[in-house]
C-alpha cells in the first residue's frame, strides 16, 4: 500500500464479532491469561491493544517493522538516550528545541558529554563526529532557524565510527522525509504536533527497524511506565489519517506566509528552506519531499506587540496544528538555554516562529501584516518618546 493508503488502513481492521469500522479504544489495565492462546498480554503497561495499533501504523509509514510510542515527546527522548553508555560522548545540533537542550542538561550526572556542533556545516560535523561519540542527535530542520542537516552524510559519518544517529523527524513528519531510509537508526516523534495535528493530545514516537534496539527500549518502557493511555493513542491515530491532508495545506500556507514576509519592511532575516537563498536549500531539496510547515523570521518591531495582536494566530508553544501559532523561541520554548547560547546560535529576542495551520493563506498573510503594522507604529511612538 502506499504512504496516504497506510495512514487510513494500517492498524485499523474491522472487529470480527462486531464488524466496526474503527476499533475500539481497550482501556483494560489488564488482561486475563485463560482466553489468551498463545499468550500475548499481561499488564497495561507492557501492551494494549489501541497503542499497538497506533504503533503499527507509525512503523508502516517508514516501512519499519518497529515502533513504540511513549506519554510525551520527552519520555521518547528519555528512552532513545537510555541507550548512551555512560561516560561516553554525544554530538547534538546546536540549534535545538529548549525542552531537548534541558534534557541533555542532565547527562552530566552520568557523565555523558553534549557537544553541540552546526550538522549543517560539513567540516564542522565530521570533525565532531569521532570514534568516542556514542549517538549524534540530528534536528532538522532545526527549531527555531530550521537549518537543514544532510541525514545520509551524517548516517555515513556515524557509521564509520559506530555511532547511533537519532533524528528528531517532528518538524518535516513522515509524509515529507523518512530518516530512516537516509540510513539513521531512530526517527523520533512528538506527536503532540503535526502527527496528532489538533493540540488536544501529548504524545511521542519512537520508529525504528533494529530488533535488539526494539528488546532495550521496549524494556526501558515497560519498566519506566512511560506509556500513553488508550484514549490519547485513539486520538493520535485519529489525527493521524489525515495527516497528508493537513501537512500539504500547512506547508502551502507556509510557502505563501514566507514568500510574503520577504517582501515586508517589517522584517529583516526569513528562515524558510523553501526559499532558494537558504544556506542548505539544495540539502532541502534532496531529502525532502516538502519544506515544511514552519517559517521563522527577524520583526524589525517590538516582538512582544505581536503576542495577542494577531486574530488567527495563538501566541503559544508547540506546533503542528490545525490553527496557527506565533511564538517568540527565545522568551518561550527556549527560554531555559542561557541567553548567550542563544545569541551565539542566532536565536535573538526578535525572531519570530510560525507553525502554520489549515486557515486560508491570504487571511493569514492579513493578520499578520495587520499585526506587524501596529507593532511598527507603536514602536515608532515609543522611540519617539524617549528623551
């Protein structure tokens, strides 16, 4: 079957006794052994039938036989680093979501070292990536300055010296890249965002094709207890079907949001890999099918005036939605990085993150420039102002 066909079919058979169309959502915390022949199930936080079926869909879409979903985003994170020998080494992007840079923080009591490398710059990353480097965790695109990393470069580089590459699929979804097939070892999913698409559900994913990877984290899991419930993989599945539909329509509406932001005067810098002049747009085009959902760019205003001076787009955290949201990384998903790492890798207190939604481009496009035109102006008046 192909991509959009598994999304719909993958994990959802009809019942044999009842004959529904969806299958229902088990919310057993255990199960009796006597009807079971061979048995298969024991306890709600080892297996379930609504999350295997979630899980087996997620493995479909990157023809992997293996998947495992978790209770967030992190609590995947927190597995897939579960595999770093302690004492050992770990390269990261350097432009990196705040809540990963807060989790690699706590490495150090193992004492596992984080060096925090440009994977879009080549000599950069094959200087870093050496024999003591046990995983490299890829982003890309980054969050927020979305900078394209080449997965198969980097997957050959690991490679040569044994290390687990990790790549961090959330912002570009399996629809428009497959990590997997660019030779890394683990895909890793919030599902929070594009996959579940209507922030009502947390979640994350792990998608894989290595058995004995499968045995460590499946066991990791089982013991951590950091499993979803029944009704939050319903709802991701369900949000999942869709998922072609949606990201097509959201990377159109951010093509359309980008193209309008360069002609502004309100902005300086756009970050979108789409746009021909972006550093690693030829990269972009090679592993991507789309350029994603997500624009970031410089407010020559006062950024703060944005948050709630826009009618459509939410001035909030996460991304992937339905509706669309502005957010300002530097004062709000990555907040918890020290300001000078934060400069040194470009995110400034004017740089503006977009997750575009569903709504019409041109509504969008208005609300925005509306936004911006006010900020401006205030700004203008503030400065005009001071003595």
């Amino acid at each position: 079957m192909r991509f959009d066909t598994l999304l719909v079919h993958e994990g959802q058979s009809s019942q044999p006794v009842t004959g529904d169309v969806v299958p229902p959502i088990h919310v057993a915390t255990t199960f009796d052994r006597s009807p079971q022949d061979p048995v298969t199930r024991f306890y709600g936080r080892g297996e379930n039938p609504t999350r295997e079926a979630l899980e087996s869909c997620l493995a479909a879409l990157e023809d992997a036989p293996f998947a495992l979903t978790f209770s967030s985003g992190q609590a995947a994170a927190v597995a897939v680093l579960s595999l770093v020998p302690p004492g050992s080494k770990l390269v990261s992007s350097d432009d990196v979501y705040g809540g990963t840079y807060e989790l690699f923080q706590t490495l150090g009591r193992f004492g596992i070292e984080v060096d925090y490398v440009d994977l879009a710059d080549p000599e950069r990353r094959d200087a870093a990536i050496t024999p003591d480097v046990a995983m490299v965790w890829v982003e890309t695109p980054t969050n927020p300055l979305l900078r394209i990393a080449d997965i198969a470069a980097i997957s050959a580089r690991a490679s040569d010296v044994g290390a687990l590459v990790v790549v961090d699929n959330t912002f570009a979804t399996p629809v428009s890249q497959q990590p997997l097939a660019l030779g890394a070892q683990v895909s890793l999913y919030s599902t929070t965002k594009f996959i579940a698409g209507h922030s009502d559900v947390l979640g994350g994913a792990l998608v894989y094709r290595d058995s004995a990877l499968h045995e460590r984290l499946l066991a990791h899991r089982s013991v951590t207890g950091a499993v979803p419930g029944a009704l939050d993989c319903y709802l991701t599945h369900r949000g999942l079907k869709t998922l072609s539909l949606r990201f097509a329509r959201q990377c159109a509406n951010a093509a359309s949001v980008a193209a309008s932001l360069g002609e502004s005067p309100f902005v300086g810098a756009v970050h979108y890999p789409g746009h021909s002049d972006h550093p690693q747009h030829d990269v972009a085009v090679r592993q991507m099918s789309s350029h994603g959902a997500m624009v970031s760019f410089a407010y020559l205003g006062d950024p703060e005036t944005l948050l709630g001076g826009t009618r459509l787009f939410g001035a909030a955290v996460s991304l992937g939605a339905v509706r669309s949201l502005l957010a300002l990384p530097a004062s709000m998903s990555h907040r918890a990085i020290p300001r000078d790492d934060l400069l040194r890798r470009g995110v400034t207190d004017n740089l503006v993150r977009l997750s575009l939604g569903i709504e019409h481009p041109a509504d969008l496009i208005d609300d925005l420039s509306a936004a911006m035109r006010a900020g401006m102006r205030g700004h203008a008046r503030e400065g005009a102002d001071r003595p």
